[in-house]
C-alpha cells in the first residue's frame, strides 16, 4: 500500500502546463467579480494560472481567462488583474 499523500493537479490555462495546485494562482469568478484568489479559498467557479509573467500576459491578451471562467470581464476586474501582472513584475 502507498504511503505517499495525494498531491491535487491543475492546469495553467495560458500554458497547459500540469502542476501542484499549490503551485499555481487561482483566480475566481465569485458573485462579488472577478478576482485574484491566492488563498485558494473563496467560493466561485476558478481558473489556475502559473506564476510567470509570460502566462499571466497571454491569458489576458488572448481573453482565455474569461472563456475558462464562462463569464464576461467588466473593465474594472481587467484592470485589478492588470495590476497583479504588474505586481508580480516587481517581484521578479
């Protein structure tokens, strides 16, 4: 019998790329908006993206966030998302 502890996967929507949900960022549609979740904890229909600034740009630029969320982007939520892009820049 296996002694090691399941590890939970994702996907990155903007690279495909499978890794420990740990390991990525989620982001969820709540009825609150659209919005970035780094605890992996609020209630809503998620998408994982990985932490390099080249996913967090295509799947904006390609509107692939919306599509895995099935929803619409008001210009305010782009905007706070544009800002984590931004954040994760500095961090680099």
């Amino acid at each position: 019998m296996s002694t090691s502890k399941h590890v939970p996967e994702r996907t990155c929507i903007a690279c495909r790329r499978v890794a420990p949900k740990r390991d990525l960022i989620r982001i969820v549609a709540s009825p609150e908006g659209v919005m970035v979740d780094e605890a992996g904890r609020k209630k809503g229909r998620g998408a994982y993206i990985c932490p390099s600034i080249e996913c967090w740009e295509e799947a904006a630029r390609k509107d692939r966030l919306a599509h895995a969320l099935r929803t619409r982007l008001a210009q305010v939520e782009k905007e706070n998302i544009c800002q984590y892009i931004d954040k994760l820049k500095g961090s680099v």
